[in-house]
C-alpha cells in the first residue's frame, strides 16, 4: 500500500483564493462559439440563439471569467466586423484555424452571453494585424459612457450602458511563429507598452495583461519574458502563462505527472518578473494570468486531415478519460498552490474544443470527465490556501525524474471553518493511504469525501454521458486530530471537512 502524510495548519496560508483562478476561454476556433454556445436554431436556443443547456452546464461548472475572442483568432481579428446589424456583417477568410468566419456572434452577442452566464468578461486585442488605434477605439467603445462616436455608435446597437470590461489582454502568443504578425520580444513590447498607455487614457481602471511565452518549451522562454517586461513592467498588472500537457508515446506516468512541469513553469516566470522587478527598483509586485491551460493532444491535432474554407470545422474535439481528468485535477491543486502569484487562470476552452463541455448540433451536451474536478475546486475552494506539504511514496518518470504519488491542497474558509483537501494518487494501480495531521485546528469531522476514479482510457460520450463522474465514498475518518483516508488508484479526490461543532447542519 502507499502512504502519504500532511499537516494542515492554519498558519502556513499560501494567499486568498482568487475567483477569478476558474476562468475559461471562448475562442472562434472549432464549434466553441458556434454549436458550442450559440446555436439559434437548436431546440434548447433562447431569444438570443444562446443555447439555455449549455448555459447550465457553465454555471454548474462554476466559471468565474472568460477570455475571448482568442487566442490565435484574435492576430487577425477586425472587432468592427462583429457589431451592428447582422445582415451588414461581413464573411471573412479566418486564417489561424483555416476557416470562414460569419461574423454572426461578436462582442456585444459576447457580452450578453457572459452577463446571461453570471460571468466577468477578459477581452484580448489584436496586437498582430492591428494595434494601439484598434485597441483605444475598442475600450472607448466597450467602456466610455457616451457622447464620443464609439460609446454613442455602441448605444445605436442596442446597449446604453457601458460594458465596462476591466481585464485586458494586450494581445496573444506574440513569441509563436505561427502568430499572425508575429514579433520579436522588442517589438512586441514597445507596441504593447504603448497600447498600454493609450488604453489606459481612456480608462484608467482597466487591468492589463501582457503576453509571456507560449510554453515553457518556447527556445526563447525566459529571455522573451525579460525583455517584454523591461518595456511593459510599469505599464501591465500581469504576464501570461499558457500550458498545455497530452499523453505522448503512451508514457502514462509522465503525463500524469505533468503539474510538475506547471510549478516549475509558474516559478521560473515569478522570478524573472521579480529580476525585472527588482532591475527598476519597483515596489510593484507583478502578478500572473495562467491564461490558457488544460490537456490537448497536439500530436493528433498536427496529424489531422486539413480541411476546405468552411465555418465553424470540428477541431481538436479531443474526447477526454480518466487519466485526462485527473492530471486537470493537479493542475488545478498547481494553480492554488501558487495563489500568491498566479491570480487569473482561464481553462482552455468551454465547449468543444478540448472543452470540459461537448455538445453535438441540435443534439445534447454533456459533461467531459474534465469537468467534475474543475467544478468540485470553483464550488469549493473558498478562502485562504494553505500550503500541505506531502510526504508520499515516489515513482520514476522517463521526463521528470522521480516524482510524488499523491498530490495535493488545502483551503480553508475561515468564515464557515470548512476545510477541503483536494487530492490525486497518480498510481494507476494501488491505492494511498493518505494521513493528515489537524492538530492545530479544532475537533474537525468528515462532511463529504467524493472520489472520480477508474480504468485511465474511461471517458463519457453522447451515448453514455455519465459513465465517469463524482461518487461518495466512506472511506475517510478523523480520530485524535488526524485525517485518515483511502485513495483509490488514478483518482481526484475531494474531502471536505467541517468543525464537530457545525455537523448538525447537511447541506
């Protein structure tokens, strides 16, 4: 049997849970937006052609903010083409994604949908084909009141309010080579410093977010982040992280070993935010936006069959397992654990496109087996984090070395005492036995202990759209101010634990 131990105490708090830590992401890319979330003619659709069963699963998943409209998308994106009348919209040639874009949905249909969906809107600007004139004229026409041909042009389309979006993405993976309009670290920052500016004459209170590195893998990782932030640092609240992880050459232990890579990831960026920092003599203290995260298998994407100039093309329609949900569930207990720092986090993306929800046109939706941890950490992760430090039997990997079994996090609410553990045991074949030290709380009881767990190639489908999902299990105790519970093997594990005194109530 494996073992892991903790100690859970209130003193070793990591920083508050920020809400924003469970955002996800809305790019037109695939069927995300179209048979995604907006479908007018399918039998669930409103008024306003948002389909009412995808809005359901978005508010049970617990999404707090979405990044929109890209994303690659976004490089070449006009944001004119999507506003006013319909009928006046033009079809473009979408060149990230090899698709025709109706311009159908756009950012006012965006807003409406985020405000149906209870949900903070991140709008990114194009910063590859465009620049600073397209960015101030977008916030003046989102954000300024009225009286200016922008705000008054967005009052004749239907919204006399502002919709005052205050998270700003000053562009997206300007290091990529397969960037439209792709640019070195210095041009990139000296555009994206003076978009800042700019945007921020327009309105002061908005929050900005320049572009670190596509991935940790980038040949230019580190050196692209100093450079931007030597032009950005006084200008931006955040850089941006993006990360996604695939089983490769069926290495099943590596793949679920992969928050590894998360950690070191968020780390490197801290610190040389803190060297560019420290470089400035700032007392700023610059803030991370893990922006773009989840499993995709990339390999079978780049293997595809291309496809003609049509709208909305099935595109990495990724059908997600066990073992995919629970690597999902340590990136999730990655991204906590690094609270201090990393203060936005968007899941990408919602639906379709290696999205926690799948839906089919004028069929059903339904949840992917990566859903049940991201919303089991939205719905309780309250508070504080702390750190929990475990100590855990070990295993090899061929790509990172000799790693823990078990994985995990804590929170704590103080204003309700309730106190959630979440877990994964990364063994694909025996059980943990988890204990954890709560001597410095008072007398704590299990409320709740629920486990997703099974074969690693298990995943849910439209024809059994339940097979994996969250389950009770009995099999956790505490006795003498410790926490005794068993993990069963290749699982996410959510133990949620509530004063002795407060277990009359059960809900």
């Amino acid at each position: 049997m494996n073992t892991a131990h903790l100690t859970i105490d209130p003193a070793f708090c990591v920083g508050p849970v920020d809400r924003r830590l469970f955002g996800s992401f809305v790019e037109h890319m695939g069927r995300c937006v179209y048979t995604g979330i907006y479908e007018p003619d399918h039998p669930s659709a409103d008024e306003e052609g948002f389909r009412r069963d995808v809005l359901e699963l978005v508010r049970e998943l617990g999404v707090s903010v979405v990044r929109y409209p890209g994303g690659n998308f976004v490089s070449g994106y006009n944001w004119e083409d999507g506003i006013g009348p319909r009928e006046d919209r033009p079809t473009r040639l979408e060149l990230a994604w090899h698709s025709l874009e109706t311009n159908e949905f756009g950012l006012n249909e965006f807003v409406s949908w985020a405000r149906r969906a209870r949900l903070e809107t991140m709008l990114a600007v194009n910063l590859g084909t465009r620049g600073l004139d397209a960015a101030r004229n977008l916030i003046e026409y989102c954000n300024h009141p009225k009286g200016t041909y922008w705000s008054d042009l967005r009052i004749a389309h239907g919204f006399k309010e502002p919709h005052d979006i205050k998270l700003w993405c000053l562009g997206n993976e300007m290091d990529g080579t397969w960037q439209i309009g792709h640019k070195t670290a210095d041009e990139y920052g000296r555009v994206a410093a003076e978009t800042a500016k700019a945007m921020r004459l327009v309105d002061p209170a908005i929050e900005l977010v320049a572009c670190g590195s596509s991935s940790r893998a980038m040949p230019t990782f580190g050196a692209w982040e100093a450079t931007v932030l030597e032009h950005t640092y006084d200008y931006v609240d955040y850089i941006s992280l993006h990360a996604y992880y695939e089983r490769v050459d069926d290495d099943l232990d590596s793949f679920l070993a992969s928050a590894v890579d998360m950690d070191t990831f968020i780390e490197g960026v801290a610190a040389t935010c803190d060297h560019i920092g420290a470089k400035k003599r700032s007392a700023k203290k610059l803030r991370l936006s893990f922006d773009e995260w989840n499993v995709w298998y990339m390999t079978d994407y780049h293997n595809r069959e291309p496809h003609d100039w049509i709208p909305s093309p099935r595109l990495i329609e990724d059908t997600f397992n066990v073992s995919d949900a629970v690597v999902v569930g340590s990136l999730l207990i990655s991204l906590l654990r690094h609270a201090d720092r990393v203060e936005v986090a968007c899941q990408a993306q919602l639906a379709n496109v290696i999205g926690p929800i799948r839906t089919e046109p004028s069929g059903p939706a339904w949840r992917q087996t990566i859903f049940y941890p991201f919303a089991t950490v939205a719905r309780y992760a309250r508070g504080e984090v702390l750190r929990v430090e475990p100590r855990s039997s070990r295993y090899e990997t061929k790509k990172y070395g000799d790693v823990p079994i078990v994985d995990a996090v804590a929170t704590l609410d103080r204003d309700t005492g309730e106190l959630v553990l979440f877990a994964v045991n990364r063994d694909t074949n025996k059980p943990l036995t988890l204990t954890a030290s709560l001597r410095s709380l008072p007398a704590y009881t299990v409320h709740k202990f629920t486990v997703l767990t099974g074969e690693f190639a298990t995943a849910n489908t439209e024809v059994d759209p339940t097979r994996v999902r969250m389950t009770d299990s009995s099999a956790a105790s505490v006795a003498d101010g410790s926490l005794t519970a068993k993990l069963p093997p290749l699982s996410w594990n959510v133990l949620r634990l509530r004063p002795a005194a407060a277990m009359t109530d059960t809900h």
